[in-house]
C-alpha cells in the first residue's frame, strides 16, 4: 500500500528508476450509486469512472466494492472484508443515500462513516469521501447532514466531493428526468456520465496527493 506522500507520485519514482510503475487499485466502495443500479453492463460508475481516469491519463485500476441497498451501517459491517479482500492503495467511500431514505439521524451516519473511514485510511491509505444532498425533510435534519461531509473529510484527512449530485441539480429543473431512471432517484447512464466527470478529477486529486 502506498501512503499519503501520493501515488502517483510514488509510481512516478518507479518510472524514473526504470521500473514499470504499477497501476494503483482504487476501492469504489458505495451503495446503488456506484453499483451500477438499473444500468446496462458497462454504463455504471465503475467502469464510467474508469474510462475517465484512462482518457485524462490518470494511472488507476478502479475496483467495484459497492452494494445496492447498503447503509453507512451496512458499510461498518463489510469494510473490513473489503479492504483484506482486495488491499487496495487507495478508497472512494460513498454511503449515507439509504440511511436518510431510512430516516436515519445524521449523527448515527457519521459515527459510522468515521468507523469506515478509520479502517479504509490505516497506515495513511488515501481517502475520497464522497458527500450527497440531503434529501426533503426537517430543516434542522437536513442541516445535519449538510455538516457531516466537510467534517469527516478534515477529520480524516480525506478529499471531499462534497455533493456526488451536483452536476445534475446544476441543470435545469425541466431536464432533472433526462439524466435519471423512472425511480427519479438513481441516475441513468448519461446522469453518471456526468457524474463521473465531476469524480474523476477529485480521485486524480486524491492520487496526487
């Protein structure tokens, strides 16, 4: 594993050294968003994700850890596995959709996020958090969740997207249905696309150290 000093700053070493800088293995560890619900073979964020990174030039092997369903508990639960299964250099953890789709507080969200991130950044391994809008509700809930994102991420040292929906509230409300599934929640192909686009710099950032 590669610490925090970057990996690609690691692998760029390697090359002057005359050796073949290996790829390094990124960890997409997330719920439905990153597991390609409702899509085609091909057309979720994994393999989207991992045509950006080629086409910027971006060295990395993006590794699919995510599960549809999962909630920020679900995520304590399996980070583990995940990290012993596949030793990546390198973690994207994006969780906390279902949890407020559940209802859940914002506080027991962030116990769990903190947990996860513990794991996935042991011995300095590189973090992206991956923040979302919270969805209607309360007020003071939604502030809530607003501030759990930037806090974890200084907490942990991590670089932070701070909304993986943005590119598509950024659009005009009239197209919101063009880049989604008929759920209205989960974003199509081209919503991913765009998502990708937005994820795709801050995994560079994230490499780089």
């Amino acid at each position: 594993m590669i610490g925090r000093r970057g990996v690609l700053a690691g692998a760029g070493a390697m090359a002057l050294a005359g050796a073949a800088p290996p790829r390094p293995r990124v960890l997409a560890f997330g719920d439905s968003l990153f597991a390609g619900y409702g899509l085609a073979r091909g057309q979720g964020m994994v393999p989207q994700l991992q045509a950006w990174l080629d086409r910027d030039g971006t060295p990395a092997t993006i590794i699919p850890a995510a599960l549809s369903g999962d909630t920020t508990y679900g995520g304590r639960m399996r980070i583990g596995f995940s990290l012993r299964r596949h030793r990546p250099d390198a973690v994207i953890v994006e969780l906390g959709g279902n949890d407020m789709l559940l209802g859940w507080s914002a506080a027991r969200a962030e116990a769990n996020l903190d947990a996860i991130l513990t794991q996935a950044g042991a011995g300095g391994r590189p973090l992206l958090l991956v923040g979302l809008n919270p969805i209607p509700g309360e007020v003071g809930w939604r502030q809530a969740w607003h501030a759990i994102w930037p806090r974890l991420a200084d907490r942990h040292g991590a670089v932070l997207l701070p909304s993986l929906y943005a590119p598509l509230a950024a659009l005009p409300k009239a197209r919101h249905r063009d880049y989604l599934l008929a759920d209205g929640i989960h974003p199509n192909a081209a919503g991913i696309r765009l998502m990708a686009a937005a994820l795709g710099p801050k995994v560079r950032q994230m490499l780089r150290g």
